[in-house]
C-alpha cells in the first residue's frame, strides 16, 4: 500500500510539474512576443472569397475563378490554370509568419520601393464590392532574403522572407495548366484507371497505321501482337508519358478545328467511362508539333521531340533497343 500511495503521489507531482512547464512555456514573455509578432496579410475566411487576381508587374496577370477552377484571363480567352499554384501562392498570404514592422512614415515608402508607381501590385478581390487586399511588393533587402511590403491603402511598412517573386515574376505560361490530360495536372492518373489507348499513326510515322493496348489483368494486350513478346515496362512507361504529357504552352492563333491538326491521333479510355481524344499536327519546317484535345476549344504546342515519344513502331513494345530513341 506504502508503495502504491508514494507512485499516486509521485504521478501527480509529475503531472502538476508537467502543467507548470507548459504554462511557462505559454506565458513566457518572449514566446509570447513571438507570437504577437506573427502577421498575416489576409484572413483564412476572408480568402475563401477570392475569385479574381491580378497581379501587376510589368505585365498584367489576370486569374479568374469559374465554377470553382481558376483560369488565366488572356487575350480575350480563359486558359486553365495550374489549381495548386493559385492556391499555394494565396496561401503565401494567409500564412501567419514574421512581418516585422520596418516604417508608418509615408516618406519612407520610395526608400523602400513601395510608392504605388513603383512597386508591384497584387489585388484579391471577391464578388461585389472593394478589393480584399491590395498589397504592394517593394524592394528587397541588403541580402536578398527578405521584401518589403505594405498595404495600398496604409502608410506601415513590413519585411518578410521573399516568396514572392518567384510567383508576381514569372511567365504567364509557369500559371498555366498544360497537361493535354487536364484531369492529371496535381496528382496524375493511376495507370491503372486507363484501360484502352488506340493509337492512330501518323503517314509520316514508321508504324502500323494503329495500335491498340488493352488493359489485361495487371498488364497489357496488344492487338496482332503475342503478348508473350510484349515489354510491359515499356508499355507501362508510354501510357503513362501520354496522360501526363505536358505543353510548352498554348497556341493563340489557331484553331482546335484547324485540319493540320488532324495528322494523327490519340484516343485514352479510363475505367469510369471517360473517353479523351488528341489530335496532333505533324512537325516540319511550316508547322511545330500543335494538339487539340476533345472537349477543349484550345491549342496546345508542344516540342517537337514530343512527337516520337508519343508515336512508336511496334518493335519499341516488344523491348527493341533500337527502337528507344529515334
């Protein structure tokens, strides 16, 4: 019994200590700075209303959301986004972190590059109503490491790690979503979930005039081919670099009707019963290698190298080494 009432006292002497840590560790007054000094730019809930973007640097970058996708308005057209990128650079924004307060003098905002004429300019804006955030992106510091920033409409100036430029700096084609497969764009199709690919060569492509892989078991069957000399891997690897094929970007100037773009063509099944279709021109002096897929009203182009990677002979499925690279 002595035994067992020294552990009981001994548990909650523990348990009282261990409560005394934690309320120091809470209380202590330069943890408790630290967590005063955290700052965000912008409220979780109030991001949640965002539906456009525009980033000013140079050159305008306009994200539009639409029926819950984002899009990149350009040239008169919606073009998909690449999803986790707007949401990862929105993030930047509701993350709480060190922003020091560096100035609230008015005069201090030229030194720091954030006059309105100057700096770059990020606007949040959602449904009707003011901007929920205009922010102004300035210089960076003596190393490099940090920006300084401020509210348009407020005079108080802040210093944070710069993960900005990255994004407010780049092409409009790094927003893009150019996967041909769009569906594949954050995560990638499981191979698994394709079951048919019907490939229709182009005259200009060595191979049969079409190919037809069908998902058999956890392999592959291909029609007037004996499986037993088929190379799984390999076709494993070339369903796989067709449905996340990438573009270099889109084409503004013509049309996913436009015949050249009809040389060859694509056709993946998926499990679900979703059919996606890829037209593709044929690479030559005239004209690059250009893509239209089903469903989609734009071009896609891509480089030309693309073409031989995603049109093969037969000999390359049945593990020919010469056959790897034309």
């Amino acid at each position: 019994m002595k035994y067992k009432n020294k552990l009981v006292v001994l548990s909650a002497l523990i348990a009282v200590l261990a409560i005394l840590y934690i309320f120091g560790m809470l209380f202590e007054p330069a943890r408790r700075d630290s967590r005063l000094a955290l700052y965000s730019w912008m409220d979780v809930r109030m991001a949640e209303r965002i539906d456009r973007i525009i980033i000013q640097s140079g050159d305008t970058l306009i994200l539009s959301l639409i029926n819950n996708k984002w899009y990149v308005s350009y040239n008169n057209n919606f073009y998909p986004a690449r999803q986790m990128r707007v949401t990862d650079f929105i993030g930047l924004f509701t993350r709480r972190d060190s922003y020091p307060v560096r100035s609230n003098s008015p005069s201090s905002h030229g030194r720091f590059g954030l006059t309105e004429a100057s700096a770059s300019q990020i606007v949040f804006s959602g449904g009707i109503g003011p901007p929920l955030l205009r922010l102004l992106i300035g210089l960076g510091d003596a190393l490099g490491n940090n920006v300084y920033m401020r509210k348009l409409e407020q005079n108080e100036v802040r210093s944070g790690e710069d993960r900005f430029t990255a994004y407010i700096m780049a092409d409009r084609s790094s927003w893009y979503n150019l996967r041909l497969v769009q569906e594949s764009e954050d995560y990638g199709f499981e191979i698994n979930s394709v079951q048919r690919l019907t490939v229709f060569q182009s005259q200009n492509a060595p191979g049969s005039p079409s190919q037809i892989f069908i998902r058999s078991g956890r392999g592959w069957s291909m029609a007037g081919v004996n499986s037993a000399e088929l190379d799984m891997g390999r076709i494993d690897s070339y369903v796989r670099s067709i449905i996340n094929a990438e573009a270099d970007d889109f084409e503004y100037d013509i049309s996913s009707d436009d015949p050249r773009i009809n040389d060859s063509r694509i056709v993946i099944e998926f499990g679900n019963g979703d059919i996606r279709s890829l037209s593709f021109s044929f690479p030559d002096e005239n004209t690059p290698l250009l893509a239209a897929v089903s469903g989609f009203d734009f071009v896609f182009y891509l480089p030309d190298r693309m073409f031989y990677e995603l049109f093969r002979d037969d000999a390359y499925f049945m593990g020919d080494p010469y056959s790897v690279t034309r």
